[in-house]
C-alpha cells in the first residue's frame, strides 16, 4: 500500500504477490482474502479496473470457500 501510494505501482504488485506466496505456504487463506481485497481496492485506484475486478473476484471466491459471514465480505461491497 505504501508503494502504491508513493507512485511505485510494480513495486506494489510485486510485495502484494510475495504477501501472497508467503500465505499460501503458511496455509492463511483469510490473510490472502484480506490481501486480495485491499490490492483490489488499490488497483481500482489506479484505474486498472480489469485487474481490479479480477481481483476483487479472487478474494469473494476465497470468502466463499472459507465459508465468510457476511461481515467480512463488507469491504469488498464498499470496493
């Protein structure tokens, strides 16, 4: 997020992937669901609503496995 925010967009993708990788082998799918949430909002605000979308996808399809009450799934109706 500070990446993205100070104008480093790659930079942003790349630590948002390794967030990724990192959850996925520790097995902590919430923790990759919130990641995929917040980089969606912020390449929503980069204007890459494709990407955003496609990711914000991602992170619903993760709730829904995980069997989410609704109240996590808030922030992604806000995006």
């Amino acid at each position: 997020m500070l990446t993205d925010a100070r104008g480093r967009p790659s930079e942003a993708d790349a630590g948002y992937t390794q967030a990724m990788a990192t959850f996925s082998t520790y097995g902590l799918p919430w923790w990759q669901a919130e990641t995929l949430g917040v980089w969606a909002q912020q390449l929503a605000a980069r204007g890459q609503h494709d990407r955003a979308s496609t990711t914000h996808h991602a992170a619903g399809r993760l709730y829904d496995q995980l069997g989410a009450a609704a109240r996590w799934r808030r922030p992604l109706a806000a995006a």
